[in-house]
C-alpha cells in the first residue's frame, strides 16, 4: 500500500553523492534534503553505496557534526 502523501524521491547516485560533498564542505544540511534523504532509503532500487552515503550524511546530522538548517 503506497502512502499517497509521501513523496517521490528519485535521486540519482550522481546526485547524492554531489549533495554529500556540498554538504560537508559547507557543513549544513537543509531540514528538505535531510527529510528527502529519509524518504531515499526506502527506494527498493538504491545501490549500496548510495545508501552509505546517504547513512553518512544522516548519522553526522544526528551527532551534531552538521548543522540542521530550516531553508531552501
């Protein structure tokens, strides 16, 4: 049963991996991409890598080593 108000996220492995260097070079992470990252992992069709990057990027927001920023 798909959740009809649940996004779709489709972010290529190109992209993740863009936004994972972004990210850390600027040491911030929006609350949209953290949310959409979530929403990622649950595709059936994410590659391994993509899954650690995104796993990365989400542990170094829980531990504080990003900062979380409400903007676009």
């Amino acid at each position: 049963m798909e959740n009809a108000n649940l996004p779709q996220v489709s972010l290529l492995e190109s992209s993740i991996a863009e936004l994972f260097t972004q990210v850390f070079q600027e040491g911030k992470i929006t609350l949209t991409a953290s949310y959409s990252l979530i929403a990622a992992l649950m595709n059936p069709s994410l590659s391994e890598a993509e899954e650690d990057l995104i796993n990365r990027l989400l542990y170094a927001a829980r531990r504080g080593r990003l900062k979380v920023v409400d903007e676009f």
